[in-house]
C-alpha cells in the first residue's frame, strides 16, 4: 500500500497538485508474525473423528450437516494445496486410474464479491497466474475422491459441488469445520493443512520436497510461514559433562572416568 501511494503522491507533486510527497515521511508499520501451527498425527485423527460426528448428529430435516467436509479435509492434508484451488477441481482433473494416481490444480475459486458485483466463480488460473500444479496422491486421498468423481456428471463437473451443482463456498467449509471441532482445535483451519503437509514431507523428505510438494516460487516462504520447526537443541549433552569434567589439573577426563 505504501508503495502504491508513494507512485500517486510523485505524480501529483510533480504536477503540482500536492506540495511535497508526504508518503516519503512515513514507515510502514511493523506487525508481528504467528508462529507456524501444523496439526500432530494425533491431532488430524481427533479432527477427523470429530468431523464424522459432526456428519451424524441428529437435527433439522434435510441433508447431513458438512455432507463434503470429510471429503475437503483429506484432500487438504492428501496434496498440500490451497483450500480454494481444491475447491475448484473437477472430474477432468483428476486421474485415479494412472499409477500413480493423480490430482492436476488449475484454478482457483473466487469468493461472493471478491471482485466487485461478481459472484462465486471459478478462475481458469491459480494463484499469481502460476501454472497448473499435479500431486501424487496418496491412499487416503484415492478414498476420498472416488466418491467424488463417482456423483460428478460430466469433466467439467464441479468434485465438491453445493446442492443446486454448482460452486461450494469456501465460507460454508469453514462454517461446518468451526462447528464440527472441539474448543481446544479451534484454532485449526483450512489452510492449517497446508501447513501440516509441508511440516511432515519437511521432516522426512527436506525443505525442498516441501517446496515442491506446496508449488511455492522460493524455498524461503515454505520455510519462513509453513514448516513448524520446535525449539529443541541439538543433543549436545557430552560437550558440557565433559567440560564439567575437568579435573584440578586442566585435564579433560574420557568420558566414563
């Protein structure tokens, strides 16, 4: 913003419809960072067990509450993407016959009034115009889109469609997720997955697997915003026992003496 004001602020001094750039004089505002949450496996089990509760309560005549929000939940966690790009996939691209099976992210979903007057749309690109993205699927993600693909009737078709067959709004999805979640997960949210893949395929495979894996442009931002790294030391516990070892003379006893 400040760099968009300080172009106008030029142009109208040099026209002289403003005296000075006064946008020159000012800083901008330092905010603080939150540290990076992924969930632990103990913590997705949780969360998935508490969505296949929320999914069989009883209440209101109708559908079950967040019919697709299993189904959107392991998909997140499956391919590490973007809640809206996994909210634009349809049949054609997805491939669960390949070997290995596949899923292709080649749009985005654009939120009601996002842009002006516009309602909830697909947009036939991702992210920053990026291009298309596949990720491996693992077996957990093959479950969840079978029925998906199953119920979706032609390539264009929409995998998580709203009753009516169009657009699932990214807001329902989190609605249903805040209401299916106990208090302490509460701070869990859609793009909290994204995070938790790029922390796990971090840990076993390296940050740039992760980077990879999340189709970021520089390693940097998977590291800096999405790989939850613990405060913990290196195990340096002989360096200090045999420091402390020393006996009167100055001399470093074996470790063991």
């Amino acid at each position: 913003m400040r760099i968009i004001l300080m172009g106008m602020c030029s142009l109208a001094a040099r026209y002289d419809v403003l005296p000075v750039n006064s946008v020159r004089e000012t800083q901008t505002p330092k905010t603080k960072r939150k540290p990076v949450r992924a969930a632990t496996p103990e913590e997705f089990g949780r969360i998935r067990a508490a969505i296949r509760d929320y999914m069989k309560r009883e209440g209101k005549p109708g559908p079950k509450p967040g019919r697709l929000l299993f189904a959107f939940i392991a998909l997140l966690m499956a391919t590490g993407c973007r809640p809206n790009e996994v909210l634009a996939l349809r049949r054609c691209d997805v491939d669960l016959d390949s070997d290995p099976p596949t899923v292709t992210v080649s749009g985005t979903l654009i939120d009601h009034n996002r842009i002006p007057g516009k309602p909830l749309h697909r947009q036939d690109f991702r992210k920053g115009g990026a291009s298309p993205h596949t990720v491996l699927l693992p077996r957990f993600g093959v479950e969840a889109l079978r029925d998906l693909v199953s119920e979706a009737d032609h390539p264009l078709a929409p995998l998580f469609a709203n009753r009516k067959g169009g657009w699932m709004s990214l807001a329902n999805m989190r609605r249903a997720l805040r209401a299916a979640l106990p208090e302490d997960l509460g701070w869990v949210t859609p793009h909290s997955f994204r995070r938790t893949v790029a922390t796990i395929v971090s840990d076993h495979l390296g940050p740039a697997a992760a980077q990879r894996q999340l189709d970021h442009s520089n390693l940097d931002t998977t590291e800096t915003h999405y790989i939850f790294r613990p405060s913990i030391g290196p195990d340096a516990r002989a360096v200090p026992d045999r420091f402390a070892a020393c006996d009167e003379g100055g001399e470093v006893r074996e470790s063991g003496e």
